[in-house]
C-alpha cells in the first residue's frame, strides 16, 4: 500500500507532483492511502513522511520515460476540485485520472458515478467562490502613523480551500486599497504592488468600524416586504454566513414584520398624482395637437403601418417600410421586403436592388416618381453575422401577414398594372405557388381591369456569378420593365401629361 501525505490546501501542483510517479508506476487507485497533513497529526505517519511503501507498483500503464497526457477538460475540472475541503477528493481525482488513461471520453459520460461527484464538488467549490465574493466585508483598521494608503481587513469562513483561487477578484475590484482577506483555510493580502497569499490558518480578528451600520442602513432600504420569498432569500444568503455579515441581524425582524409593513406601505400609498406629474399634464394640454391625415387615403394607411405589430419582424426592424408614390398611379411596382438601407431610411427600393430598378426604369421611359412603389413584406428581415445584417427570404406565414396591408394599398391605389418582382410578389398578389420562370414576362388578369406582369427581382441580377448570364438577365428584365412603361403609355389620358409618366415624343 502506498500512502501519500499532502498538505491538501488547494495546491493542483502538490497533488500532481504524487500523483504522477505512482501513475507511471501503474500504482492502481486502490494501492494507495491519500492523507493530509492536518488529519494524520498525531498517528504513527510524522510531518515529513511524504510517499511511502512504493515497493509493489504494480504493472505498468504508461510505457517507461512517456510523457502523461490527459484532457484539458481534466485539468480544469481538477483545479476546482483540488480546492475542496473532502479529503476523498485526492483518491477521486487519482482514479478518475488513472481511468482516463484508457478511457479518453470518460469525462464526457456525464452518468458515471466518479464523473457525477467530481462535477458536483466542481459546482460546490464554484458557489463557494460566489458566496465569498458576495459576502466578504472590509473594515478598515489603524495602521499608525507612516502609511500613506488605507489599510482594510476583512474575515470569512469559506467551507473550501478557495482564498488563493478568489484572491485575483479581489485584486481586481479594490486594487486602489490595500486589504487582509483573512479565513481558517488560508489569508490573501494586497498592497497596491503585489497580492500575496497563504494557505496558514487564520483567527478572527472581530473588528467593527462605521461601515457596519451603513451596511444595515442600505440592507433595511432595499428591502422589499412585498417581495420576500423566504427560501428564496435562505438560498441566496445562507444562514451560516449571518454571523460575519453585520446586516445579518436585522434579517429575522424584517421578516417578522414584513406583513406589517405591507399593510402600512398600502396605506401611505398617495391618493393623489404628485405634483411634478400635474405640471407634465399642463405641459402636454399646451402642445398644439398633430392633425391626423385625412381618411381614406394612403397617408392614414402608412401611419396605421407604423406600428404595425402584425408578426414577429417588427421586433427587430428599425421601422416599418411603407409604400411610396401617388395615389391615382397606374403603375404599381410590388418587391419582396425592405433590405439594409430600406429599412435605415424607411423608404422602399433605396439600396442596391433599387438602384439597378431605377436605373433600367429610366433607360425604358418609366419615371419612379408617377408609379407606387411597395414591397409585399414592410419589415428588414434579416440575420446578423458581426457588424453586418444578412438579408433573409421572409417565410409563407409572414408573407400571409403582410397581405392584410399589400391588399388595402392595392385597393387605395387601384393600379391598372401591377409589376410583381420576384416569387414572394407573385405569391403575395396571387396566393400561387408556381415557379416565377414560368410566369415570367407574362401579362396575367387578376382582377377586373387590373394587369399582372411578372419578372424577377432586381436583387436576383446583382447575385448571377456569371458576367454573361448576368448580361442576357438583364436584358430580359429591361424588355419586362419596357413593356410595363408601353402599357402605362397606352393607358395615359387623352391629351395633357400621362398619369404615369411624361409623354415620350420622336
């Protein structure tokens, strides 16, 4: 039997040192008698017995002069554990150490018993440390003449060998302030230069100073009688850590009295506004009132829009993207949705698809500023990747959504011609889910004396990777653009400037 004698204060190294000739040996777990110092004071193992009867190794596991290799999830998790006050813990770590030398997935069998209890000391040690950084309370003390900084000292018991793990918090959070973390398992001090710690047990020094009372001063006012759940307040603040918290003695007469002091909250609750809250009224009275645009028409419709909640994109959108043009147009031109820069400048076809739009419509004779101008979707759905936000294909149910608004525009406007750009268009105007390319360039009868003409989104020509292709769609998209401008000029007023564009003279 090899015995094993450590000091056990939280030290990974000191283990690892033992640990690793005896597995290099092939010592099995059981072959070995892992102690502290601390228990075997007084039996017949002395202060500096070390590693003993190794004269029965075993066989070997790992080949002669190999180096050891194991996880890294092993080393974290053993950091943590190394830390526990269980004095098992030396054996259990030993043995799942010597298992993982065959069994390289073992820390990933979140079932097996050794794994279960090594994540459970893990999480004990991990809310230690919590609690430790959650209750500890300075106080400073004199330190004489001859020092130019402040000097605080601060007690807790933690129920692990945790302080050097904690220690760089601290460091952290008052590294303007010099401080004693003194504990029974070990003390961490900070002197504005360097943080040093020692794993010698300490006493309590039972200090007091002002601050005490104003930690009870804060702890009484923001205590909410109305929201106390008791064991919720038992788990957050156990009661073992009452006695070093000088809050802690005002706990059981707030509790006592929380009924009490609901019942008199209620009854000094105002019966009147404050006063600051009748000058806001008065303020708001004198603002002279928005005039609501008149009803019917398409600015009623676009402030309706606004705060469209009809599905989930408003959520994310920066706002609503409504239609734009006049109301009398012939020519109504339908997109998919609003891409990165529609939905900035809340204005449809403003971006790149816009601009390939606006410029094949103006080679064509078709001027944006006569037709209306919408999109089926009124909000930018998208997915962000880093600083960028990459246009999604909006899905049938919020295309459905959607349509509430596309049909009361189509019915404000009554375009004698719609131009559905893309699948989600064509689908939206008419509930069909046929292929675009069959459709496409035809001029279809959706309603009584109302045209569809069907082409493809301006978006699609800029994706083609192919510089020819790309060359003969646009001239495809041109020659559907070109007819929707004939069919407006055919559909002008007699005499006097076309409802949709100028007259385009030889």
């Amino acid at each position: 039997m090899a015995t094993v004698l450590l000091e056990g204060r939280g030290d990974l190294t000191e283990w690892r040192e033992a640990a690793r000739p005896l597995l290099l040996a092939g010592t099995p777990p059981r072959g070995i008698d892992w102690r502290c110092r601390s228990d075997a004071a007084g039996d017949l193992f002395g202060a500096d017995a070390g590693v003993a009867d190794l004269s029965s190794p075993g066989t070997a596991i790992v080949a002669a002069g190999a180096s050891l290799t194991v996880p890294k999830a092993f080393l974290s998790l053993a950091q943590a554990v190394i830390c526990h006050s269980d004095p098992l813990r030396f054996q259990l770590l030993y043995r799942v150490l010597f298992r993982l030398q065959a069994e390289r997935a073992l820390l990933e069998v979140v079932s097996d018993a050794d794994v279960a209890q090594l994540r459970a000391m893990e999480k004990s040690v991990r809310r230690d440390c919590h609690k430790m950084t959650a209750f500890v309370r300075f106080k400073e003390f004199d330190i004489g003449e001859g020092h130019a900084r402040r000097r605080f000292l601060a007690w807790f018991e933690p129920d692990h060998h945790i302080v050097a793990r904690v220690a760089p918090f601290f460091q952290r959070r008052f590294t303007d302030m010099d401080w004693i973390i003194a504990t029974p398992r070990g003390t961490a001090a900070w002197d504005g230069e360097s943080l040093s710690v020692s794993t010698e047990p300490a006493e309590n020094p039972m200090l007091t100073d002002s601050t005490d009372m104003l930690w009870r001063t804060y702890f009484s006012s923001i205590f909410n009688p109305a929201r106390l759940k008791v064991k919720m307040m038992m788990t957050e603040m156990p009661k073992k850590y009452w006695k070093n918290l000088p809050e802690a003695g005002l706990i059981p007469g707030l509790i006592a009295g929380a009924e009490a002091s609901v019942i008199a909250m209620a009854e000094r609750a105002a019966s009147e506004a404050p006063l600051f809250h009748q000058r806001l009224q008065a303020v708001a009275q004198a603002e002279p009132e928005i005039a609501q645009p008149p009803a019917g028409t398409l600015e009623e419709l676009r402030e309706e829009a606004r705060h469209c909640t009809r599905c989930a994109l408003h959520c994310r959108a920066t706002q609503t993207v409504f239609g734009e043009g006049p109301q009398d147009a012939a020519i109504m031109i339908v997109g998919e949705q609003p891409g990165d820069q529609e939905d900035l400048a809340g204005r449809p076809f403003v971006g790149p698809a816009g601009a390939v739009f606006n410029k094949v419509a103006q080679d064509v004779g078709l001027d944006r500023k006569d037709a209306y101008v919408t999109n089926a979707v009124k909000h930018f759905k998208y997915e962000p990747r880093g600083k960028r936000r990459i246009h999604q294909k909006p899905n049938v149910g919020e295309v459905q959504h959607c349509k509430w608004w596309l049909t009361r525009e189509l019915a404000l406007v009554k375009p004698k011609l719609v131009v559905a750009m893309g699948s989600t268009a064509l689908m939206a105007l008419t509930d069909s889910r046929q292929r675009l390319a069959d459709l496409r360039g035809e001029m279809l009868q959706i309603d009584a004396g109302q045209s569809l003409l069907v082409t493809v989104h301006p978006a699609y020509l800029l994706r083609i990777p192919d510089e020819g292709r790309r060359v003969e769609e646009m001239a495809r998209f041109r020659s559907d653009i070109a007819r929707a401008a004939e069919f407006g000029r055919k559909k002008s007023p007699a005499g006097g400037r076309s409802s949709i564009m100028d007259d385009i003279r030889p």
